[in-house]
C-alpha cells in the first residue's frame, strides 16, 4: 500500500495529483483522500495531457462516480497555476472539498497569457470567497496544525509560505506596499513536506532561491532531512535552485515540471545531477510520472511513466 503521486505531463505549467487510499492505523481506519495542487488544464492537444480527464479516468468509485477532491491547493494564483480552473469549478461531477488559498493583495496586470485566464481568475476568486463551496484555508508555516495534518493523518509540514516570505511578498525594501500587480505571489507560493512513514516527498513552490528558499532552509532542516523525492522548485528553473538545500535534502527521484524548451533554456538539470548524482531524473514533457511511496519503508519507492 503506498501514497501515489501523479506529476502530470501540462507543458510548463503544474498539476499534481497525490491519492491516500483508505487504511487501517491500530483501531483506526484513514479514509482515502486525493489533493490536486494546482491545474494547467489542455484540451484536444496530442503532447499534453487533458487533466480533467485523466482525473476522471484515475479516481472513480466503484458505481463510476468521480471521487471528489479532498484539497486542492493553489501554490499560488500564476495563470500557468490555475488554468483549467474555471472547467474544474463548472465540472460538477468533480467537487471540491477544501481549497487552499494564500493571504495576498495580488491582481494580474492583464490576462493575455492565456485565453481563459480571465474566466480562471474569476473562478480561482470564487472558490477563496465567502460563498464559495469549499471548505476555505490559508495557511502559513506559522499556523498550528490542523484536521488531518498530524501523525495519524495525511503528515503535511507547510514550508512556505512564512509570515516573512508574506511580508516580502507585498513590501518593497523601502517599506512601501507594493502594487497589486507587483506583488511577488511566487516567493510565497506553498511549498509541502509530505511524509509517508519515514520518507518524505517535498513539492518546491514556484519561490526563487533568495528569498524563498533561503527562508526554507534556514528555518525548515528536520523537514528538509527526510526528503526521498523532489519535485523541483519553479518547474526545476535555475531561479530556484538553492545548493544547500538540494544537497541536505539529497533526493533518490527529482522530478521537473518545464517543457523541454524552457529546460534547455532556463533550466537546472545540471546543477541538480552535480549534487546528486545518483538522483532519477524524471522530466514530465516526456510523459506523465507516477511515483508510489509505500508505508511500508522497508520496500522501494515505485516509478512509473505515462
């Protein structure tokens, strides 16, 4: 039995899948659970995967009935975050439970990136609003613990963002507030530990490495230490990379999330294989990664390709 992380293959953008499975701990039996952080969603294209329906062809009931989403976690409001938003929130065969948003001012400037980021970006404030359907968190580093996060539940440690990395976030050097659209949503995007028995698999944010990662580091290292797969900040972008880090956490399995132009552009893969040479690499435009990490810490963390 194991926790399955599935990294989809969206070009440059994110969406990855984690499925807990129903489980039984002493007397106690864990219901499954499936969080969804982030989306970048394509229809009718041969290279990338539709996400919406790969999760209804993944998660269904026995009665064919699509599972819902537990927690679907915005890292952060970037249009290559939430696209596909809109038809996930429209979809009613998939609900949504609980929605983690962040505490931030940042409106975009414009939405021509993508031709439906207008109506994702209502979308994405629907669901952190007031009459939203969902179950709505914001949560910093700083917040205690809550339902299904501790040692009998789904053992999330939130790494970013901190009160600290907020405060940057919307704050010039000169203490002035920055503009909306000049907020850096990114260096507070969610970065997650998650932890299966021993092992933990880390998801990066979009943060750079100062002053993202450098907040990590300094104050997250027992979290960091027990790191068996990374999904690479900022889609493995070299903005991200942060040495120290990469060589406490030493993954066995490093996945990047770029397209295949971006990584040979912008990307970190030779600064990640020089610190950890032994490391997997696994590069989703190549195809969806699936990575099972099974309770049982004695048997070999799975990965397979789409």
């Amino acid at each position: 039995m194991s926790v399955d992380f599935h990294f989809l293959n969206v070009g440059y953008g994110d969406c990855t899948v984690i499925h807990w499975p129903e489980r039984t701990a002493g007397d106690n039996t864990k219901d499954e659970r499936i969080m969804m952080m982030d989306i970048y969603h394509h229809e009718d294209h041969d290279d990338y995967e539709d996400t919406i329906e790969y999760y209804k062809a993944y998660f269904k009931n026995a009665d064919r009935s699509i599972k819902p989403i537990f927690r679907f976690v915005c890292s952060h409001p970037h249009q290559d975050h939430i696209c596909g938003l809109k038809k996930l929130f429209d979809d009613n065969g998939i609900k949504i439970l609980n929605f983690w948003d962040l505490k931030h001012s940042f409106f975009p400037a414009d939405f021509d990136g993508h031709p439906s980021h207008q109506e994702d970006w209502k979308a994405y404030e629907a669901l952190g609003g007031e009459a939203s359907p969902a179950t709505v968190l914001r949560i910093t580093r700083e917040s205690t613990p809550a339902k299904f996060w501790d040692q009998a539940g789904d053992r999330i440690t939130v790494l970013s963002p901190s009160e600290t990395l907020i405060k940057h976030a919307h704050y010039k050097e000169d203490g002035s507030r920055r503009n909306s659209d000049a907020v850096e949503i990114d260096e507070m995007s969610y970065a997650l530990s998650i932890r299966v028995n021993s092992r933990s698999v880390i998801l990066g944010g979009d943060g750079r490495a100062t002053p993202t990662w450098d907040d990590i580091y300094e104050n997250c290292k027992d979290a960091l230490n027990t790191c068996y797969v990374l999904k690479a900040g900022h889609h493995g972008h070299e903005c991200s990379f942060h040495e120290d880090a990469v060589k406490l956490m030493n993954p066995v399995v490093i996945v990047f999330s770029n397209s295949e132009e971006e990584n040979k552009s912008n990307g970190a893969e030779r600064q990640y294989k020089r610190v950890c040479p032994d490391a997997l690499i696994c590069k989703t435009w190549e195809g969806t990664v699936i990575v099972k990490v099974p309770f049982d810490s004695t048997q070999q963390i799975q990965v397979s390709r789409m």
